[in-house]
C-alpha cells in the first residue's frame, strides 16, 4: 500500500453532455477522475474503441453523473472519514465505503475507502464485468493519504457539482440540504463527535441506539473523548463497547500502580502521524529503543520489560488480562480536562500495528496489558515525553 507525500488526491469531473434524465444529473455529468499525484485510481479499458480511458465511457456514452457520487459522499460522510475496516465487512458496511455500491444506473470505479481517522485508504481493484458491459476498470493500486487530503478532495468536488448545479439554473437539491447538515455537524464539536461515535460502531446518522451513545459521550468526560472513539473502533460489531465502570473494574482486578516519569524514555524520534504507518512506528522505536540501552538482539524478559515501563511484570503475563490494553490515570480530570484518563494503543486498520497517542504526564495510573509488549513513543511534537505504543521486542 503507497502512502502519499506531497501528491494531494483528486476527485474531478470533466464535463459531457447528456440529453436525457432528470435535471440534477443532465447538469452534473461527464468522466469521473480519482487521481492521486500519478496514480488513476478511476482507469479502466474502454472495450469497443480498444483503448484505456480515464473514467467510464462505452461507446461514446458517458456513464457517470457526479451528482448521485455526491449525493452517497455527503450521506456517508462521517463512515467514510472515521470508520476502519471491518475483519469481515458485510454488504452494510460495503455499502457506506465502496464506490461500486453509489448504483443509479451508472457504472462506477471498484475503490473502497476506509480510515482510521488519520489516515485513508482508498483501494481499488480491477472488475470483471459480465454481460453487455465493455468497460471495465483496470485500477489495481492501494494507497494512503492523510484524512485530511480526503477532506479537502470531497470539499473541492462538492463545490465543483453545487457550481455546475447552479449554473444550470437548479436552485435547491436534496444534496444541498444533506450536505448543509454535514457541514453544520462538522462546525459543532459535540455533533461531529456524535457523528463520529455512530460512525465507529458502524451505524448511520441517528441509526444507533441513543441510550449508548449518550452513555459513551457521558464516559468520555471521565476517560477523554480519543480514548472512548478507540475503544469504539475497536469494538466488535453487534456489541456494545466497555465502558468507564468496566475499565476501573479491570484496573483494579488486574492492574499494576505505574508513573510515567518513572519509565524509560525514548530520545531522538519525532513521527508524523498522519503519513507515518503505525507498525513503522513502533519497529522504529523499537529499534531505538534496543541502541539505547544496548540491547542488541538479545531477548528481553519480562522483569526487564516491566522495569523500562516501570509496571510490575505480571501485567504482561497473558495468562491474567483483560480483553484490552490500556492505562488509567487516576489524575483529576476537572484540573486536566484536556488529558485522556485512559489511554490505549491505538489500532490502525490500514495495516496492523498500534499508533502513538499522547499520555497524561505523571499521576499514577494502573497500566494493563493483554500479553502483549508495553513500550513507549515519543509524541508527534516532543522526543522528551514518552508515549504508549504495544510492538514486539
């Protein structure tokens, strides 16, 4: 999978004409294109002219307006932006993240687009297209880019299909008024993040059980709002996600009393988030971690490893765990209300692998483990301060 640099992905249409269908898509057809820097992520092969197009034409005949493409980006917006990939998605969850489901007739790119928040992936896959059908898309690329580049791609297309709209004389559509509430949501911090809890438990807008939600957002004043969205990506569909009463109960039956000024730190590594794949991340410190200390490659035991993470040894027994790990700071969240309580290794689902997450400073906290090894990043912006990150050593 690429992971874009300085390369910003493209949705674009180039314009055709259309002579019949209702007004919203006559105004908004023509080629679709889905570029990022070189890569054509929207290509395919054109059967009866014998030649690779762009975007989708047979026989002269466009195939894609983009106004039922905006119309599923705007209504699938916080699923596409936020919502991993599932270990078995389902035709649902197909649904909300695969280019080939927008359907109204069209014949539309095999791209799936998944995040985890900081980073998208849009994956295409060529298609075999049987019966009458000439065209089919040839893309066999998978790529990364930061969320935000997703963001300002599908900003940029609205604005080209609501300009095209309008200077067609088509005043008011129901993607104005789908896409009017996307926007509001997305200015009032409390709805986005609603928005974002639905969507990480794989529901649509207002399709989840309230009582739950609120329950989560009632939780994350305790916990801290990143801490309970990773616990929702995490969280196996059809259940519901643990919550505050859970975690202090796993503190105290399997927890180990810790201070983060007390572990090792790790020097001289700053990492981009948002390019940066977690599992490069962790073998990075890692290895830095082994220079440092002068480790070599020979094992390190579990005492040695509880003393770098200053827990006691049998938090990493896998034989004593609860189902996730995580640390819970026992600091006053009224005088830190910008500090997750709890903190966990955040799981990308763009390749398996844990991601950084900034820590609370120095209360003690109960620090947990499920069997796996505990290290600690730097965050993004300081190589003085210790992160969390679970990597193999």
């Amino acid at each position: 999978m690429e992971t874009a640099t300085s390369s910003h992905l493209q949705l674009t249409m180039d314009w055709e004409r259309l002579d019949q269908g209702p007004d919203e898509e006559r105004a908004c057809y023509g080629q679709l294109r889905i570029r990022l820097g070189n890569i054509l992520l929207s290509e395919g092969q054109d059967g009866f002219v014998e030649r690779t197009r762009p975007g989708p034409l047979v026989s002269g005949y466009p195939l894609v307006s983009g106004y039922p493409l905006a119309e599923w980006l705007a209504w699938n917006w916080w699923r596409l932006t936020c919502e991993p990939r599932r270990d078995a998605p389902d035709y649902a969850w197909q649904a909300a993240h695969c280019l080939a489901t927008v359907g109204d007739g069209y014949l539309w790119p095999n791209v799936t687009i998944h995040s985890d928040r900081e980073r998208t992936a849009l994956v295409a896959r060529p298609t075999h297209p049987k019966g009458s059908s000439a065209f089919r898309f040839t893309a066999d690329q998978a790529v990364v880019v930061p969320t935000r580049q997703l963001v300002s791609a599908a900003d940029e297309f609205m604005t080209q299909i609501q300009g095209k709209l309008r200077g067609s004389g088509i005043a008011s559509t129901s993607l104005d008024a789908i896409w009017n509430d996307i926007l509001a949501e997305r200015a009032e911090p409390e709805e986005a993040a609603q928005r974002q809890l639905e969507a990480l438990l794989g529901f649509d807008a207002d399709d989840s059980d309230a009582a739950v939600i609120q329950s989560l957002i009632d939780d994350a004043t305790l916990l801290g709002r990143d801490a309970i969205m990773e616990v929702c990506a995490g969280n196996r569909q059809g259940r519901s996600p643990p919550g505050a009463a859970d975690f202090n109960d796993w503190a105290g039956r399997y927890g180990s009393e810790s201070r983060p000024s007390d572990r090792v730190t790790v020097s001289g590594l700053t990492f981009d988030g948002s390019t940066m794949p977690a599992w490069s991340k962790g073998y990075a410190v890692a290895r830095a971690l082994r220079s440092q200390l002068g480790l070599s490659e020979q094992p390190v035991t579990d005492q040695t490893l509880g003393d770098l993470c200053a827990v006691s040894p049998r938090v990493i027994d896998p034989a004593d765990h609860p189902p996730t790990a995580f640390a819970l700071s026992s600091e006053d969240r009224e005088s830190a209300p910008d500090r997750s309580a709890l903190q966990l290794p955040h799981r990308s689902s763009l390749r398996a692998g844990p991601l950084a997450r900034r820590p609370a400073r120095d209360p003690p906290r109960r620090a947990l483990n499920t069997g796996q090894r505990l290290l600690h990043l730097p965050p993004e912006t300081s190589a003085s301060v210790c992160g969390r990150a679970v990597v193999p050593v």
